[in-house]
C-alpha cells in the first residue's frame, strides 16, 4: 500500500523536480559530485500537501527545486485511511533526492516505503 502511494508521488514530481533542476544555476563546488536534498513531507487525507521540510540540504537552489516540485505536484491522491495517523496526516519522511554528476548527470527521488512513515 504505501510503495503503491509513494511511487504515486514520485511519478508526480520527479519530472518537476528535474525540470526546476534544469532551471537552477550549476553547483557551487564543482568538486563535488553527488548532491543530496532530503524532505519530510505531510499530505492530508484529501491529497493537499499538508508540510514539507528539508531535513538535509544540498544548496539552497537545489533545495528550491525539490520544494518546488512538491508544491506544484500538489494534490496528490487520497492516501488509504490506514495510511494516516491520528490527526489525519500521511507522513512519508526522508524522501531523498539526489543529483550525481558522476559521468553525466542523474537525478533521482528515492526512498524507503516500508517504513510505512
């Protein structure tokens, strides 16, 4: 159930994400190779996009990019009730996105829907 919701999300706003990614200024250290933003992020039982926070950065541009995506993705589906806590709220936390520069550009959101969070 949640893998089902979380790869819901992700077809939502991975295309968004890269394209604000496309649109951001190139890094800052061009020594570095992987960049990685993670977000905790709230949807309400209608799918609205409830909170998001970036809970490790990889520069303010690129954290903007992630943030972005959310916010222009949103609504997303109803998640399942059993899905929700108490307050109504589906938790997915430390989604992780992630650019690597190594041999070409990627760019990846992932994370764990097992955790069920």
């Amino acid at each position: 159930m949640y893998a089902t919701y979380y790869h819901h999300v992700q077809r939502k706003v991975e295309p968004i994400w890269a394209r604000h990614l496309h649109e951001s200024p190139p890094p800052a250290d061009p020594a570095r190779l992987d960049y990685v933003t993670r977000v905790n992020v709230s949807i309400g039982s209608d799918g609205s996009l409830k909170a998001i926070e970036v809970a490790k950065s990889a520069g303010p541009e690129w954290d903007q990019a992630v943030l972005a995506a959310f916010r222009e993705s949103a609504p997303f589906e109803n998640p399942a009730v059993a899905m929700l806590d108490s307050s109504g709220l589906l938790h997915l936390d430390d989604l992780g996105f992630i650019v690597s520069l190594r041999g070409g550009s990627r760019v990846r959101m992932y994370g764990d829907p097992r955790t069920g969070k």
